[in-house]
C-alpha cells in the first residue's frame, strides 16, 4: 500500500469536503467517506500514518488530520 497515494487521495477528498459552510460537518464527512468507501487494509495504512509523522512525501492537509484523529476509533476496521 502506498502511503503517499492514500494521503493523496485524502487530501482530494479533504479538498472537496473543506469546502462545506460548516467545518464539523466538513471533518464528519471526510471520516464518513473513508469510513463507507475505503477497504479496511487502506483504513490501517492511513491510520498508521498519523503515527509516524515524516515518513512520507506528502502532506497531509489539515483539515483531513482533523478528521482522522478525531474519528480514529470509527475508521478503525474490526478485528477478524
């Protein structure tokens, strides 16, 4: 999986939904998209870039940072 094609498409998603009037509702829906529209293995991988800050090549905006962080415990797939 590659990290910086996942933050990538993050960041697009970011980009689109950043530009709601309202920001909470902004950061839901990033979570929301990602959570209904990403397999579980990319959910994984995007996670564990929050944990290891500098480990990529691209940036992760922050309004998507937000999001995850904040809805980390809803994007976290289930255990098997």
């Amino acid at each position: 999986m590659d990290d910086n094609n996942l933050i990538d498409m993050a960041n697009r998603i970011g980009d689109f939904f950043d530009s709601l009037p309202d920001h909470e509702e902004a950061v839901t829906s990033i979570a929301d998209h990602i959570r209904r529209f990403w397999e579980p293995r990319m959910r994984r991988a995007i996670l564990a870039t929050l944990d290891t800050p500098g480990a990529t090549e691209i940036v992760m905006s922050d309004i998507v940072r937000e999001s995850l962080v904040k809805h980390r415990d809803d994007l976290t797939p289930v255990a098997a």
